[in-house]
C-alpha cells in the first residue's frame, strides 16, 4: 500500500472517533445530571418545611427615621464611651494613739477573823461568815473585780493554830479565809503590822500558806514586791510604823527592777484619831524623797485626809474596811480608793486621777455584819466620808457614856 493511501486511511478513523467522542458527551453530561438529581431531592426533602410569609416591600433606604435616642443609640453610645468608674472614698485617716488607762483599787484594815478571847461566839465573824467566802466582800467585788490590781491591809492571822501571843488583842481566821479575799478580787496584801504575828510565826506561815494557796499576793514588813500588770510594773514596799532604815535602798531596787510606779504601804499613825502624826509626816517625807509616787496608810481605824506631795499622792488613812475585830464599831465610815495610772503612747507612765467611792464597814448602822456596802451619793454620811478625807471634817464632841455602861474597846 502507498504511504498516500496508509495515511488517509489512518485519518479517516481518527476523524470518525473524535465524532462518536462528541457525540457521547451529551449523553454523559444528562447521566451526569440524573445522577445529581436525586441527592438534590433528598437535601431538599429533609429541611426544615419553609413557612410562607408575606412577601414586604423593601423599604426605602433614604426615608427611613433615624434611630430613636432611646432605642439603639444610647446602646452604641454605651458601647463606644469608656465606662465611668466611680472615684474610690478616701480611706479614714488612723486615729492617733491614746493613753491607757490602769487603775489600783485600795481598801483599808481586812481583819478576817475575831478575837482570841470571843471566837466563835455569837454576832462575830467567823460565826457570821461560816464558809460562805463570797458573802463579806460581795458588794465591793464588782469595784475590786474591775479594776487592774486591789491591795488592802490583812491585818490577823488565818491559821487553825490557837496558841496567841501575850498581848491585848489577838485576830484569827481560819486558813480557809484566804478565799475571802481571793473571790473578793482582792489581789494583793500587806502583811506590815502589829496583828500579822498575833499567832506567832506558826501562824504567819500558815498565813502566807494560806494566801499561796488562794492566789493573793502579799509584801512583808520592810520588804519589797512587784506586780506586772499589761504593760506597767507597780513595786510595792511595807513597812510598820517608823521601820524606814531600808527604804531608800527598796524603793531604789524596786526602779532597778523596772517599777513604773512605786507605793508604799505604811502602818502608821495614832488610833482613833482624824489628825495626823509628826511621825507619819515624817515617814511621808521620807518616802515621797524616796521617790513614792503612792503612800497607802492603815492602823488609825478612821479615815485621815488624802494630800498630793511633789507629784505623790499620799492616803494617810482609810480606816477599817472589812473588819472582823470589833462587834459595833463606833466609826463605819471607810471608802474605796481607786486611784487611775496613766501610760502614754510616748512610754510614759504617770498618776492619772483619784476616785473615791464611800463604803459603810456595816450593812447595819447599828452592830456589824461584816459585809462593807457603798453609801448612796447626797446623803449625810456620803458627804462625811469626803470631808474625812479632804481633812476638813470636824469631830463632834465626844458623849461621856454613863459610868455602869460597857463598850467595847476599838482595837
């Protein structure tokens, strides 16, 4: 065959596949869409059923209103400004410091038990008391129990030892009687006087026993101790009557020692009697040279004035205050003293003011019930005991008794 011939050929069949080709496309592209069309079908049949609304009028862009200030305006405005912050409140200066405010309670003669020659007998105190140890101090508790330290006079001897000394009067408690002072919020005792030996030193020691025992503090005769309260220290020292020798030395250990505050517990003076002796003047002077900031007088059994002295404050007498050793006392005037420590916020310690709160030794005018009530404020006994001890009280005259009658002696 001709090279003309073999190529004509092969073009014609060429020619004939390129038209059967074209004329397949149609046919593929509607099997195409045969294929397509029954997925279509079945999308379209699972949607949501659609709900024929109204077709709307598109609205004319140029007539609308603009938007209402208080529809959705202000929300775009909120959106766009910064969020006002309120201005935080000044936070409240501190307030300066203040002082505190201590305050020591003082009380006179405690004579927690009868005489030698009456004990037990009928209307004197250990009869009366029994073992009811709150009931004698149970009206100045709620002074003593308030306060930061109370220091009364212990004059007598709590022990069962009945062997006294030779000598007029001889006081004695039982032991037990510490209690007394202890529910009594009584914390602290000075034994510097003429009745802590009554009962010899058996009895003193069963005494200071009995007082350990109980919780109370005591201070001996010419002899020091030291109380530390919240933040100050108080020094004590006692002494009867002119034993003063030592003092300087024990008021200059005391401030060794730390005591912010010093007093001094004397058993002084001359019974019976408002007016003071050369020889507590004396001792005063000494003491207040000493450096007392607090002189605490006890043994006249009558209130003695009260006086301040470069810068010390100076009780020469507060009387008898729970006092077992007379049956009628002819003065029941006595008081509470609570006298106010001050510490600055500097550190400095000070004597702030004096209070005085008048006391009867008695519930009863007449006799004694052992029990020291407060006076009612205005009332001619109430005034007395104030004038007792600014010192301007004036002693009526004494009534001579009649020559068959009986008192009984005022220890």
């Amino acid at each position: 065959m001709r090279r003309t011939d073999r190529y004509e050929k092969e073009h014609r069949i060429k020619t004939a596949a390129a038209i059967a080709a074209a004329a397949l496309i149609p046919v593929a592209l509607a099997l195409l869409l045969l294929w397509a069309l029954p997925a279509a079908t079945v999308h379209e049949t699972a949607a949501i059923p659609r709900v024929n609304v109204p077709e709307q009028p598109v609205p004319d862009q140029a007539a609308q209103p603009s938007p209402s200030p208080s529809a959705e305006q202000p929300v775009k405005d909120a959106e766009e400004q910064p969020a006002v912050q309120p201005e935080p409140e000044p936070e409240p200066e501190p307030e300066p410091p203040k002082d505190r405010i201590f305050t020591i309670s003082f009380a006179g003669d405690c004579t927690l038990g009868t005489e030698y020659s009456t004990y037990g007998q009928e209307g004197t105190l250990v009869r009366v008391v029994g073992d009811d140890y709150a009931y004698p101090l149970q009206y100045a508790a709620e002074y003593f129990k308030n306060d930061d330290l109370t220091i009364v006079n212990l004059e007598g001897a709590l022990t069962e030892y009945n062997e006294p000394r030779e000598k007029e009067y001889r006081f004695r408690g039982p032991k037990e009687y510490a209690n007394i002072l202890a529910q009594g919020g009584v914390e602290m005792v000075s034994l510097a006087n003429n009745h802590t030996m009554d009962y010899g030193s058996i009895g003193y020691a069963d005494t200071k026993d009995a007082l350990e025992n109980a919780g109370v503090g005591y201070c001996e005769n010419s002899s020091t101790a030291m109380v530390e309260l919240d933040g100050i220290k108080i020094g004590v020292f006692a002494s009867t009557y002119s034993l003063t020798h030592n003092m300087e030395k024990s008021l200059d250990k005391l401030r060794e020692q730390g005591a912010d505050i010093i007093i001094c517990a004397f058993h002084w003076g001359e019974e019976n009697t408002y007016n003071l002796t050369s020889g507590q003047l004396n001792m005063a002077k000494q003491a207040v040279d000493a450096g007392a900031d607090i002189i605490f007088g006890t043994h006249p059994h009558v209130l003695q004035r009260i006086e301040e002295k470069d810068g010390c404050i100076i009780y020469y007498s507060l009387g008898n205050f729970c006092f077992g050793g007379n049956r009628d006392p002819r003065d029941k005037d006595t008081a509470i003293i609570q006298q106010q420590i001050v510490l600055t916020p500097e550190g400095e310690v000070k004597l702030g003011d004096t209070v005085i709160i008048p006391f009867r030794v008695s519930g009863q005018k007449v006799g004694n019930d052992y029990r020291p009530v407060p006076m009612e404020e205005g009332t001619e006994e109430y005034d007395r005991v104030l004038e007792k001890l600014a010192g301007t009280y004036v002693a009526p005259l004494p009534e001579t008794p009649p020559e068959d009658s009986e008192t009984e002696a005022l220890p």
